[in-house]
C-alpha cells in the first residue's frame, strides 16, 4: 500500500494524475469530522457521495480541481498539488473506502477491507490522455496576472496585474477588441510609422488598448489621433496619455463631419457614432483610403423611418421588430458600399460597449486590385433599396460630400 499511495502522490504532485476518484463512503464520525476540509463548505452539512480530481492549468499555473458530488449538487474547488494530496490521506480510508487513479501508463485501485487492511490492485491504463489545457483560460492579447499600465490606471487591473471582478466584462471586451484589430494588422504598411484616427473615442479605453496594441505588442510606431466633441473628456484622456507617456497618442476636441487630416490616414476607428454619424466616418475613412477601417454602429435611426415592403408587413409592423430590422439593413448596406468602394468587408460579433448594446463590427480592408463581382454586388444593393423603398441614405450623400461618386 506504501508504494501505490507514493505513487498517487507522484502523480498528484507530476500532473500525470489523469483523474482520481474517491468513492464509496463509509460511516461518518461527526465529531472527528469537525476538523475535515469537507466542512469548509456550507454544503458540508450534506453527505458527500463522491469526490474526484483531475488536472486543470488556471493562469498559467498547474493546479487540480476537486469536485464535491453531494445528492443534489456539485461544487469545485482549484487547488495545489500538495493541498489534494492531502485531502486523499485525510479521507482514504477513514472517509472513503474506495480510490481510483488513472495515469497514462497504468490504472491503480486501494480498497479499506473489512479487517482495517487495503487492498491494492493495478491494470493497464483505461484513459487516454488529457490536455488540462482545454481548461486553460483564454490566452488573451493582455493577459490576466500581468500588469497592463492603460488597465491599471482606468482601473481594470490592480497594481499587480490582478483583474477586478466588476471589471472583468470591460478586461474581456478590451481584449476582444485586440484581437479584431491584430487579424488585420497585416494589411497595415510596414515601412513607415502608422497614423490612425479614432473618431468619437470618448473615455478611450479602447484607444489606449490600441495604442498598446501597436506599440508595445507589435513594436510600431504610431500617430493615434482621439477625436471628441466633448472638451473634458479630451482634457482627461491627454492626461492619462502623458502620466502613461503614450508616445504619438494625442487627443483633440472636434467632430467627425469637419475633421480633416493633411497625411495619409491607414487606420480609422469609429465605435459608438451616433446614426448618421457612423456614416460621416465612414465616409471620411474611403476618402482618406485607408488601408483598415473598423467601425461598430450605434442607434440607427435613418432607415426605421423608411423602410416599406408589403411582403414584409407582418415585421414591419411591430415597432421593435421593424428597428432591429432596419439597423440589420443599415449595416448590411454600409458593408456592401464598403465593398463598391474597394474594400474586403466582413460584419463580425462584438461585445456589447457601455455606449451601445450593438454587438456589431464591421471590418473593411483595402482590396488590392478590383473586384470581379462588382456589378453584380451593385445590383443587389439596388435591389434591395428598391424592395425596402429606401429613397435616401447617408453614405451616399455623404460619400458625395467628401468628392466621391458613388456608385
């Protein structure tokens, strides 16, 4: 018995425990049970059926999770190594008479016999092997652990690098948004510095994480330029810019429509422009030509107030339903004048921003060389304003206000 509970020590200890089971209880002394980690939960009032350990990697680190099957729950725990083996001598066999270990080379069984014995027994390995990494968490651009100057300072991150957790939707949306942003970086000149303009950037966390992006990720240098109308906000963010010293990352008070650039702009942002003022950068961004374009719409508004299809009455008949609709349609035909205007375009999912519950991206890159389908894609963005009746729509008209024929 000596050697296999060395052995199940090992793999504990190793990681090449693949699962351990601990399985059917015996009669329980309550009182000596007072000082058992089984009672650490308020659960432990109940009778555990079954516990089992199998390996999981949280943050980097090898750890194991304990799982308590009570009669009508389960609970978890991720614990170290040296904390389960301690667990499997305190409960075997004075609390369960049975352990199960897998291991890639061979299965081991200790049975408490009637005489206050064990028997052990072994067998040719059952399991296949496991990855812990299908629990690993996700490998995110910023990582959860490490300290993220921008994330520390808006408060996102402790000074150790520690996600807080009211924080953790906005640390998932950050990193979300990087890793939309690293698809594409690709397609962004590499023999020059990057100039980028993000209009609307508000609070501009995400301005900051893009920032962090191309600097100190991909090792570029950059203009960011942050546009917002509203001049406190501005005055915050030059602040934190210049305690983090974020080189080439400004802020300027102004809106999208009279904004104008005297360089070559590759990368524009706009993420929580209102309506019609999505379009305004949009249109902006075709004009500059930039290489990347990425913007996520807010409210829409425009075409709710056009849309008519006798085929479509039962939808369009329910408020809700004929908004959601709309902004559908909206988005669907920026992304197809995207695509008449020279650009790759893709509508992918978001997280939701705090400015907006719209989960929408539209991505768009510069298309090197022309477009084969192209008359058959404007056709079909004809037809469809011609189904819907849409008789105006703001790209459009703002496309021809930056000097752009469209189509």
């Amino acid at each position: 018995m000596a050697d296999t509970l060395r052995t199940i020590d090992e793999a504990l200890r190793s990681g090449t425990c693949q699962l351990l089971v601990l399985s059917q209880p015996g009669r329980v002394d309550r009182q000596s049970q007072a000082g058992s980690s089984l009672r650490s939960s308020p659960a432990a009032q109940l009778d555990v059926r079954k516990i089992s350990l199998h390996p999981v990697v949280v943050r980097g680190r090898a750890l194991l999770q304990i799982e308590r099957h009570f009669a009508t729950n389960v609970l978890h725990e991720n614990v170290e190594p040296e904390h389960a083996v301690a667990l499997v001598h305190e409960l075997f066999p004075s609390r369960f008479q049975q352990v199960v270990l897998f291991t890639p080379d061979a299965d081991y069984t200790l049975r408490a016999k009637r005489d206050g014995g064990v028997a052990v027994s072994s067998g040719p390995a059952t399991r296949k092997q496991v990855d812990a990494g299908h629990n690993r968490e996700k490998a995110y651009l910023i990582p959860d652990g490490v300290a993220c100057s921008f994330l520390v300072e808006i408060g996102v991150m402790t000074s150790a690098g520690q996600v807080r957790a009211a924080k953790y939707h906005k640390f998932r949306q950050i990193n979300r948004y990087l890793e939309l942003v690293n698809d594409v970086t690709a397609s962004l000149p590499m023999d020059r510095p990057l100039r980028v303009v993000d209009f609307g950037c508000g609070k501009s966390y995400l301005t900051f994480a893009l920032h962090h992006l191309l600097t100190a990720i991909h090792g570029r240098e950059v203009t960011i330029v942050g546009i917002d109308r509203r001049k406190d906000v501005v005055q915050d963010c030059s602040l934190v810019a210049e305690k983090l010293d974020c080189a080439g990352l400004t802020f300027r008070v102004g809106d999208i429509e009279s904004h104008t650039e005297a360089e070559h702009v590759d990368l524009a942002v706009s993420l929580h422009a209102c309506d019609t003022a999505t379009d305004a950068a949009l249109a902006k961004a075709i004009r500059w030509g930039c290489e990347v374009i990425l913007a996520v719409p807010c409210c829409h508004h425009e075409l709710a107030r056009q849309v008519e299809s006798a085929t479509l009455a039962p939808l369009l008949s329910h408020g809700i339903l004929q908004h959601r609709f709309a902004a559908s349609v909206t988005d669907a035909l920026r992304a197809r004048v995207l695509d008449l205007c020279g650009y790759a375009t893709q509508v992918v999912e978001f997280i939701d921003l705090e400015h907006t519950p719209q989960n929408l991206l539209l991505r768009a890159v510069r298309r090197r060389g022309t477009d084969p389908h192209r008359e058959i894609k404007l056709g079909e963005y004809s037809q469809i304003k011609q189904l819907l009746s849409v008789r105006e729509f703001a790209l459009e008209r703002l496309l021809c206000a930056e000097g752009i024929a469209f189509p």
